[in-house]
C-alpha cells in the first residue's frame, strides 16, 4: 500500500525553474491577488497541486479550455510588445486535450472538500 499527503494548499510553479507543466486544470480563480489576476490550478499526474498567476497571454489561451481539461503550458520566455513601447510580457503555448475533460468530482482528481486556492 502506498501512504500520500494530501496537501490543500497549491504551489506557485516557476517557470524559469520548469519550462513546461502539465496536468489537470482543477479550477480558474478571478481577480485575485493584488494586481487582480487570473489564478489557475493544475493537478499533476503525480497529484501535486500547481498554482500558475495568469497574464494577458495565458488569460486568452486558456479562456477556451474547460475545467476538468488535461493541459500543457510551455514557458515561451520574455517577449518585447510591438505595442506599449517595447514592454517586456512573458509568453506561453497552451495545448489541451479536448477529449480528456473530467468532472471536478472525478475519482481521478484529488480536490479535499476545503480546497481553496
């Protein structure tokens, strides 16, 4: 039998650490934080808990991919706006797995009941 800790509370992925994510998006939070960003959450195929803070890039992508969605986001690096004087903005991809949405109560998808990201 194997024993796993259940953790509520998501960690901040880093991509300058790790290019490339991927896993369940469990949940997309509105107006969070001090600058009212999107936040979302990934379970990993290993069941940890990913918070990634959206951004202008990430917030278009992902508005067409359904919660419950398997996902990859890659890290694209620091790009320079053609609008906006040159302003540095971090770029993504997204892929989705449109054929993989599961509902949020799926046995596959460990959300403790006070999950709050």
């Amino acid at each position: 039998m194997t024993r796993k800790r259940v953790s509520a509370k998501p960690v901040t992925h880093d991509f300058t650490k790790e290019k490339e994510v991927e896993g369940v998006l469990i949940s997309v939070d509105k107006d969070r934080g001090d600058y009212h960003s999107t936040a979302y959450t990934l379970q990993t195929d290993k069941g940890e808990r990913l918070l990634i803070w959206g951004n202008k890039v990430l917030d278009d992508q992902l508005s067409t991919v359904s919660v419950g969605s398997y996902v990859w986001i890659t890290f694209l690096g620091e790009k320079k706006s053609k609008k906006g004087g040159n302003k540095p903005y971090k770029d993504y991809s997204v892929d989705f797995d449109p054929e993989s949405v599961k509902s949020p109560d799926s046995e596959d998808i460990n959300v403790p009941e006070d999950y709050a990201p």
